[in-house]
C-alpha cells in the first residue's frame, strides 16, 4: 500500500504538456472560453488518504489531458479540490498564453533538477 502511495496514477496524454495552467481567480486577459472541466481522482484507498499534493497534481493533470480535445490552450482551477474532485475552466489564450503567469515558478538560477528512476 505504501507503494502505491508513491506512485502517479495518472499521465500526460500527448499534447497536454503544451496547455498552461493559470492560478485562480479572474479570466485571463484576451483569452476566448471553451468551456469546462470536470475531473476526478481517488482521494483515498480503503482507509488510507492519499497525499493532497499528489492528489493536486494528478487533477491538474487530467485537466490539461482533457485541454487539447476541447480546442484550449490554457487552463484555470474554479476552486479547490473536493474529495479528490475539481473543476477548471479552458481557455484559448493563443498567443495571449506567453504573457501568462505559470501556477509553478521557474526554478531560482544556478538551481539543477534531476529526474527520479524507479
């Protein structure tokens, strides 16, 4: 069970890399809608609860797999997850999504990351 805990459930469907996630909040400027975003993850297994952030990170995911399909290049959070449910609104910000903040700063300079095995 620890195992499991560790381990990512869901993956990046091709395209999804290239959708942006903006922080909450209001519409971003010069975007057109497409609509929105419903998705779910488990929260919990049996009796054990599975780690927020995973949890975060794995709605996030499902929501940028689901931004290609819909024509959007951008996506926003409505609120927060709720047992291991959330919503986020598409948008299609084109060359409006350069100027957009991403949730995740970059990395301070002289900062190295490495991917994990295993």
């Amino acid at each position: 069970m620890l195992l499991a805990s560790a381990c990512t459930w869901v993956h990046m469907a091709p395209g999804a890399s290239a959708v942006r996630v903006v922080p909450a909040g209001g519409a971003p400027a010069g975007c057109e809608k497409r609509g929105e975003i419903a998705v779910s993850v488990k929260d919990s297994v049996a009796f054990y609860e599975r780690n927020e952030l995973r949890v975060r990170e794995e709605l996030e995911t499902l929501a940028r797999n689901e931004g290609p399909g819909m024509g959007a290049d951008t996506i926003q959070p409505l609120g927060p997850p709720v047992q291991g449910e959330q919503r986020f609104a598409g948008y299609r910000c084109g060359s409006a999504s350069a100027l957009l903040t991403p949730v995740r700063p970059a990395p301070r300079e002289g900062a190295e990351t490495f991917p994990l095995q295993g």
